[in-house]
C-alpha cells in the first residue's frame, strides 16, 4: 500500500542513478527519504500513477537504499 526508501548513499547526478516518478526523477543523496502511496486514496486498489523505478547507476560508484514495504495484511 506505501513504499518508504531511503537513500543511504549520494549519487551525483553525473552518475546516471535517480528514482523516476511519473516525469520526474529524485537524484539519490543519503538521507533522503521518499514515500510512494501505492494505492488510490483509502482504498487498496493499485495507483498506477504511482509507478516508479530505479534506475542504473554508470561507471563504478554504488546506489544503497533501504526499502519499507507497507502491506494491507500481515506477511505470513
């Protein structure tokens, strides 16, 4: 239902790494925090409007982030 990632490293923007969000894209840089609401409004049905992806880091720096996945129902 909401995705939280945060950035542990800086990418600079020469590196080629950001998160896209609809048109736009969030540079990582360490301690950034982005939450995605994966869901329209209080309902569990998918906002595909909220699409988003990582993209590929170039030459031989490094992307970390931590991800939080937020669920309706508990993980078995």
């Amino acid at each position: 239902m909401v995705t939280a990632l945060a950035y542990l490293t800086t990418v600079p923007e020469e590196g080629g790494a950001a998160t896209k969000v609809g048109d736009h894209e969030i540079q990582p840089e360490t301690g950034r925090l982005l939450v995605f609401h994966n869901c329209i409004g209080k309902t569990n049905e998918l906002d595909r409007s909220a699409a988003h992806a990582g993209m590929p880091v170039l030459g031989a720096q490094e992307k970390w982030a931590l991800n939080l996945w937020y669920h309706e129902y508990p993980a078995v």
